[in-house]
C-alpha cells in the first residue's frame, strides 16, 4: 500500500477540531440535567471533567476527548492524544488510572498505521500510570484517536474550575501557540519540534507539583483557547481574571506564525463567542488577538493560588509562569492589558 500521510485526509486537526463553543451551548444548554446524588460536577459547569462520589470520601472521574492528527507519525499521534486526554484528569486533580481508545480509521491506511497509534498511546498512557483496556474502531474517512479515561481522588482534593478568589495568581505551565504553530507546519511552513514536544508532554508534573500547595481552581488549556478556558473559571468562580499579554510565553515562531496568517479557524469561532466576555487593551494588535485565541493542543494546566503558594509551586517548576491575577468581578469576566 503506497504511504498516505495522516495530516492529508484530515480538514482541521488537534483541539481546532471542536466545535465552535456558540455552537456548543446553543445545543447543549438547557438540557435535561443529569439527575444523580452521587454527581459532583456534570454538563452545567462546564468543568474539565465529571466527578462522581463513590460513596466513601473518594470520588470517580471521568473524560473523553478524541481529535484529527496534527503530525504524519502515528506513533506521536498517538502519544499527543494520549497526553490530551489525560491531561482533563489532571486538571481536576485526579490521578488517571484507566482508559479506553476511541479510533476513526480510514481503509486507504494501512493497518499498521493503526497499531502504531495505539503503541504511542500505550507507551504514554504508561508513563501516566494508565492501563489501556479496551476501546471501540469504526472506518471513517478522517482518522481520528482519542481516549476515554478515568481517574481517582479524594474528594477533598479535587479541583474544579468554580474556586478562583480574588487575589489569586494565575499560574500556566505549558507555552501558548500550538495552534498556530500547527497550522504553519501543515503548510509546510514552521519547524514544530518543540510544540510537538510540548503537547506529548504529559501535565503529571504540573499536577503532582501542587501536592501540599493549596490550588483554588483548575483547568487545562486547549481548544477554546487561553481566553475560553479563563473565561470558564471566570464565569464559575464569579470573578474577573486579569492577564498581563507581557508575562504570556509563547513557542518559537508562534508569532510569525500568527503575522504570516498561518491561523487555525477555531481562532475566529472562539473569539466570536466571547466577544461580550473578555475585554482586550486597544494597544494590542491582531496579530496579538490571534496568539491569545488560538486553539491549543494539550495544552497546559491553569492554576489559580494564593500568592504564597503560587510562590513555592513557581520555584519548584521551571516550565511554569504566572500570567496574571484573580480581581473581583469587574465588567468584563477576562481582561487583558
Ligand atoms: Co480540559
Ligand atoms: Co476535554
């Protein structure tokens, strides 16, 4: 069978395949709502995950996330998805244990290239501590992979988006422009190493870092973008998120990525939605609104802690940055200057 690269048979790829988050709502909200005592976090709280009591002080959680290739080789495919979906068990303070593949796979592949998927998904599903077993395939013509995964806590230690206080600092852990990045690479444009390196890095160490530090909320940044998922926690926590554009990192080339037009449709569709919802300084240019709309692929944790211990957590992590700070709600849930 002649070699069909992965990135060809697909329109949008990674986290800049979701739906547009107007789009979303319009079908989701308003739903019946999902009646159980034992739900601690469902559909309402558009929260990372759901969280489910098991009855004894620990709680289930569990999430879903499955997307397009961004890359040709499906072993880093598989290790990018794997690191995605985990990543919404991190965010909620969990410890991942189990998953199941979700895998959309076109006949003009070859069946190797399916097990070369799975092997980058195992190999770092294992380096989260996570048992692969079972999944579900169906033929489809854009490949796609993903992972159903479940975790554990303590109920006392989870973390939901609805926390943040004034006062807070806003803690990144993970570099903003892969969407952009992506989408130059697609085009032959770009060298994406290092964001390729970034989204197979798993958020464990950004989570198991926060041990003994008191976290107020969470969530990771991917789709939506860093305005959308502020806006989240914002909107859940009931107070406004401040973002200084100069302490945000980007990856090398995400700018010119974003100056040359190399941007991912998920940009406009996010920005459309929170047009009301985040105030942005005039300074900034459209090549700035582009970095800070983008889509992002397994992106980083969004930590909001007390100043103290965003101090200690800041010290014992190299890769992370602090990006802002929690006021109270203003007019605006997100603003940025
Ligand atoms: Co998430
Ligand atoms: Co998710």
């Amino acid at each position: 069978m002649e070699e069909v690269k992965l990135t060809s048979l697909v329109r949008s790829s990674g986290c800049n395949a979701k739906l547009p988050p107007g789009d979303l709502h319009k079908a989701l909200d308003d739903l019946p709502s999902a009646e159980s005592e034992n739900l601690i976090e469902g559909f309402e709280s558009s929260d990372d995950a759901l969280v489910y009591s098991l009855g004894d002080g620990r709680v289930l959680i569990e999430t879903v996330d499955f997307f397009p290739p961004m890359v040709d080789d499906p072993f880093l495919f598989g290790q990018i998805a794997a690191a995605n979906a985990i990543s919404d068990i991190y965010a909620m303070g969990g410890r991942p244990s189990l998953a199941m593949s979700l895998m959309c796979f076109p006949s003009c592949l070859d069946i190797s290239v399916m097990r070369r998927i799975m092997e980058g998904a195992i190999a770092k599903a294992a380096e989260a501590g996570v048992v692969i077993a079972g999944g579900h395939t169906l033929s489809d013509r854009e490949p796609k992979f993903g992972l159903a995964v479940t975790g554990f806590a303590d109920e006392c230690d989870v973390w939901s988006n609805k926390g943040a206080r004034a006062g807070d600092a806003v803690i990144l852990t993970k570099k903003l422009g892969t969407g952009l990045l992506m989408t130059a690479h697609k085009a032959g444009e770009s060298d994406a190493a290092e964001a390729i390196e970034q989204m197979r890095t798993l958020n464990r160490k950004a989570a198991e870092n926060a041990a003994g530090l008191s976290v107020h909320a969470a969530t990771d940044v991917t789709g939506f973008s860093l305005m959308g998922h502020s806006f989240e926690v914002a909107k859940a926590s009931g107070v406004t998120i401040s973002i200084d554009f100069s302490s945000l990192r980007f990856l090398p080339g995400a700018e010119d990525a974003a100056r040359f037009g190399f941007v991912p449709e998920g940009r406009y569709t996010n920005e459309d939605y929170l047009a009301d919802k985040v105030s942005i300084a005039d300074v900034f240019s459209i090549t700035q609104r582009d970095m800070l709309f983008s889509p992002e692929t397994s992106g980083g944790l969004l930590l909001f802690m007390p100043p103290e211990d965003a101090d200690e957590y800041l010290k014992n992590s190299g890769f992370a940055f602090r990006i802002g700070e929690v006021i109270e709600r203003g007019k605006a849930p997100v603003t940025v200057c």
